[in-house]
C-alpha cells in the first residue's frame, strides 16, 4: 500500500487521532488550526511530476480519472498513460503512487482542498529547482487533481474503513508434526500429534505486528466456516444495497 504523505503539528493542544492509509497506520495528527505537511523522500519525484504538468495536462488527467472505479494502481496508472501518452509508463505510476498519497493524506487530516493546496505547495517549495510555473497556475494545477470525486469517495471510504486500532495484513498456517514418547525416549515415538499455527501479521499503532495462535483440525474447519460465513453475508449485503438500496459499496 502507498505511504501517506506525513502530517506534522505545530499546535500546543493534545487531542489525537490516527491517520489512516489503506490497511495501515501511518501517523497521529494533533488537531491545530493549520497543520502542515512534510514530503516524504520517495513521493518527491512524483510531486515534480505533478508540478511539471500544464493546466490542461492537468485538467486531462483529472478528467481521466473521473472513470476510476477503484484505487488499482495500475487501472489509475493506464488511465493516466492514455490521458498523456507522452510521458512513460514509470512517470505515469510515480504520478497515480504520489496521488493516492495525496488524497489518503488530505481525507486523513480532514481538510479542505484549498487550505491542503497552499500548505502542499509550502512544503514543495524546497524541492523545486529552477524554472516553475506561477504560483497560481499551480494551485490550480493541484486543485483539479485532488478534486476527483471518484477518487475523493473512495479514499474517504478506505480511511473509514480502516479506522481501527488493529488492522489485518498477513496470514499464514504453519503445520508441523510432534513427537509423543512413552516414558523411555530413547524408544521411538509412540505417536505423533499435529499442529497448527495461524500466524496473524497486523498493524498496531504504526507497527507491524504478529500473533501466534494454536490450532487442531476442529479449530481448521471452525476457521474455515466462519469465513466462508463471511464471504456470503458480504454477497448478501452488496446485492441488497445495490438492488434496493441504489448504493455502491465503496470499500470492502
């Protein structure tokens, strides 16, 4: 998932809630009147990308990006290619990669385009070398590019959907075999018991975390179940917001 452009404070106040990007904590904001922002080393190329487009490059890709049905780097990656097929195909991802930081980091601060512009633009400003374009010119620019509807909707929806202080992000089953011996063990084994291991990564306050849990065969097809549990409500639900509701299921 793409790391989210970081949010720093100034502010004196101690209230805090955590930014969210995708499936991971990323963050904490201290609420301010003015927060600012910090750009982080491997979005810097994508930011110049960004801040090199003209107002009608820009207008191009904004429109293109109105037929974005999902956050799927490389379907927002070819829709950016085909809006500007004269950049290549590396210039396109790191535009769709810094993007999607972009918005992830505006929805997680809570601001308005406008105000997320300006303390943008303050934040690039080291970056920049050389010849620019004006500074209106690239307020516009940005202002376009984070104002997708699809775009914004969707990433609202992923940051409330991950709004949690524990999220998943691996999972593994280890199986092994144990020795059982009798009371001499220098005999052979008597028998063997089997083991499994769910191994469960999730994030926690910013780290990746893991929890060990063991299970038998009654443990396996309880799991199993329950998942498949899952899968059905979750085709019951979307069929029934779309069919009755007219709503779309944004994250799930």
């Amino acid at each position: 998932m793409n790391a989210s452009l970081q949010a720093t404070n100034e502010g004196t106040e101690t209230t805090q809630r955590p930014i969210v990007v995708g499936l991971r904590f990323i963050g904490r904001l201290r609420r301010a009147r003015v927060p600012s922002i910090t750009v982080p080393e491997e979005h810097a190329d994508g930011l110049l990308q960004i801040m090199g487009l003209s107002i009608e490059d820009s207008h191009l890709v904004a429109l293109a990006l109105e037929k974005a049905a999902s956050l799927n780097v490389r379907e927002l990656t070819a829709l950016v290619g085909a809006a500007l097929p004269a950049i290549t195909g590396k210039e396109s991802r790191e535009i769709v990669g810094t993007l999607l930081s972009l918005y992830a980091a505006r929805t997680g601060m809570d601001m308005a385009v406008d105000s997320f512009v300006m303390e943008l633009l303050a934040a690039a400003r080291p970056l920049q070398t050389g010849e620019s374009q004006s500074s209106e010119t690239l307020q516009q620019a940005l202002k376009d590019l984070l104002s997708v509807r699809p775009l914004s909707m969707i990433s609202k929806a992923r940051g409330i959907h991950t709004d949690h202080e524990n999220t998943f992000c691996t999972v593994r089953i280890l199986t092994d075999l144990r020795a059982v011996f009798d009371v001499d063990v220098k005999q052979e084994p008597v028998g063997f018991v089997m083991a499994h291991i769910l191994k469960l990564g999730y994030h926690h306050a910013g780290k990746h975390t893991s929890l060990h849990i063991a299970m038998d065969k009654v443990d396996i097809d309880k799991l199993i179940a329950a998942l498949q549990r899952a899968q059905e409500k979750a085709s019951t639900l979307s069929r029934t917001t779309s069919e009755k509701c007219g709503f779309t299921i944004l994250a799930d």
